[in-house]
C-alpha cells in the first residue's frame, strides 16, 4: 500500500531532468474522438438559459472531475495543515464548524472554457461555451486557518491536495494545486463546506473544498485532505505540465491564473433540437446574459447585431468576483441575424473576436455569437 500512494505522490520530472514531461493530447482538426465524448459525458456545463439566475443551483453549475468522486466518510475525515507552520493542525468537520464563517458569492469558470472552438482543437474536455457558473461558498476563511498555524517566513505556497488520484499524462498523482502565499492570505479565499446554503454536494467537492475567487477553476482544489506550506514552489503535474498556456508540446508555457474577461448570453427565442440554432417572432425581444473578469470589475458590455455594436446597461454585481447582468432591448427584424456580446475590464482588457489559440486550450474567452433566425 505504502508503494502505491508513493506513486500517487510522484511529479514530473523536473526540468533539464533529460526524461520528457508528460504532456497532453495533441490538436487535431477531425471529429470529436470517444474520448472527448466520454469526458463530454462524465462532466456538464452549465444551459446558457441559467444565465437568468443571479446564483447558479448546484446541478445546473459546471462541473470538472479530472478522476473519481471519492466516496468520503465525514465522521472519519480529518483536514491537515503541515509544513513550514509554527505548529501543525488536523482538524475534523466539526471542528471546522465552530470556527467563523464566511459566505463569498464567486463565479467559477474552467480555465478549458471554449477549447472545442478552437481549430485546430486541442483534445481534452470537449466545452463550448458553459463551463461557468455563480454559487454562494459558505465555510471558514483560509487566511484564518493559517493563522492558527502560523506561516513561517520563508514560506513561498500553499499546496492543497484534494482525495481524487488518478493518471493523467502517463503520471498517477492525486489532483493538488498550489498558491502563492499572497494569494492564500486573501480575507475572500475560501474553505467551503456549503454550496448556496446546503451540504455541498459529492460532485462539488463534499465534504471540503477549496475556492478561490478570480482564478480559474482548477485552483479551487475540491475534496480537501490536506494543505502544507512550503518553502519551494510547487513541482505537481497539475502545475507544472496542466494549466499552463503554450505555443507547442515543447514550450514550457505560462502558468494559467486569473480568468480572463468575458460575457456571455442568454439564447434568445426557442431551439431547434440539434442545431440549437435559436429562432423567434419578430418584434421587440430584451436580450441579456451576464459578464465576468478575475483581473478588474466589468466596465462594460457591447451587443453586436450583425457587426453592429451598441452599449448594453449593466446591473450592479453580487461580489467583487461575482458575474454581472447587462441587457439591451433590440427589436427583431424578420429574416436571418447573428447576435454577439464583448466584455470589458477595468483593466482595459476586452473580450478578443478571434480565438485565443493555445497548445493546452486553455483562457480561449473569444466573443460568443449566436445565429438566430426571425419570423
């Protein structure tokens, strides 16, 4: 047993190590392989029609699994903070539960968000659109439970590891992530154990989960067992090989953060079943979807009617990370059109018209347009 969880444990070779990383699946240009169909079918996105909804109920909101759903028993869980601390803890649920609480309303969104509209795609989980959304995240703030255990001086991350194993890139590893310490000091991280005021869910990482708000998705480690400080930055497969923007196989890429700014709407009128292309009467018709950035708040909202841009009205956000409601009342016209929307952040950043193309598939935030034909 010791042997295998020393395996589970392991890391990709280090750099310069002679032996070859683990990378993904290269792009490909053909139809989607029974490998994506099958990841497309274990995870799910969120129905652009939620967008609606301010919150996002648990079975609407996306959802990622890389491995398994562990099977956890609460009463015999037990959280580990270790390494370079003044003293170390390990702490049960109800434990947890007695300490003061927060609750952050966060959108989260996969940092794959939009690979399969790449081209050529990249081969991993097949998303469109809908790897997104907002949930209220009840639990103890992490910064406080550093606290208690006193952070070292010479400590650079946080490591959390959650109690998925599996192998991804010919390496077997529990999922883990790391911060650095400025981020894990932040009063608005989280360590959930409710999702909108319920138990979270086994999906979403019951009995503990990690939330970050502003990053991507994968740095909100779920099924937490353990968070160590360490003096040295973090060698992980899911950080040093995953999550990293590249050119090519061979680049060693950038580390995936923040999300980048985007905005999506809601699909206006009825569907045709398999096309999804949107089709609805004519006359006046309130468009409206929601906007999102982890660099700065949302500043604006452009609605481009066939390459027409006009400025949409934005509502206050639930949270500094929270999406933002934008409408626009247009009055359709009969006959076939194409509906966009473009985010920008207080950064300046504005949602690209072209893709974002990388190795990995990853932070591809191009504008979303939607056919729609009006009778």
């Amino acid at each position: 047993m010791k042997q295998i969880h020393d395996n589970l444990q392991s890391t990709p070779p280090a750099e310069g190590s002679g032996a070859p990383a683990a990378v993904p699946a290269g792009p490909t240009t053909g139809p989607l392989t029974p490998e994506e169909l099958q990841l497309g079918a274990r995870n799910h996105s969120m129905p652009l029609e939620a967008l609606r909804r301010d919150v996002t109920p648990p079975g609407l909101h996306y959802i990622l699994t890389h491995f398994d759903i562990p099977d956890i028993d609460p009463a015999a869980w037990h959280l580990r903070i270790s390494g370079a601390v003044e003293r170390a803890l390990e702490l049960s649920m109800a434990a947890l539960r007695k300490d003061p609480a927060i609750t952050v309303p966060v959108t989260l969104e996969c940092a794959g968000n939009g690979r399969s509209l790449l081209s050529p795609r990249p081969m991993s989980q097949p998303w469109v659109l809908e790897g997104v959304g907002t949930a209220h995240w009840t639990g103890i703030p992490l910064a406080y439970l550093l606290g208690k255990a006193g952070v070292l001086q010479n400590a650079v991350e946080v490591v959390f590891t959650g109690a998925d194993a599996g192998i991804q890139g010919g390496v077997p590893h529990h999922y883990a992530r790391s911060l650095p310490i400025r981020e894990a000091l932040r009063a608005d991280v989280v360590l959930a154990y409710k999702m909108n005021g319920n138990e979270l869910p086994p999906q979403h990482g019951y009995p503990l989960r990690l939330v970050v708000p502003g990053w991507y998705g994968m740095a909100s480690v779920k099924w937490l067992e353990s968070i160590e400080v360490v003096t040295a930055p973090f060698a992980g497969y899911q950080q040093q090989v995953a999550y990293r923007y590249q050119d090519s196989a061979d680049d060693a890429g950038t580390p995936v953060s923040r999300i980048r700014v985007r905005s999506l709407m809601v699909p206006p009128g009825i569907p045709e079943f398999f096309t999804r292309k949107r089709v609805l009467p004519r006359g006046p018709v309130m468009l409206q979807g929601r906007a999102w950035s982890g660099h700065a708040a949302v500043t604006a909202v452009e609605v481009g009617i066939d390459d027409t841009w006009l400025p949409a009205h934005l509502e206050e956000p639930a949270g500094g990370f929270a999406w933002r409601k934008w409408r626009l009342p247009w009055v359709a016209d009969p006959g076939e059109h194409v509906l966009a929307c473009r985010a920008t952040d207080a950064s300046g950043a504005t949602q690209p018209l072209e893709q974002n193309w990388n190795y990995q598939g990853l932070g591809n935030n191009v504008v979303q347009r939607i056919s729609v034909r009006v009778e």
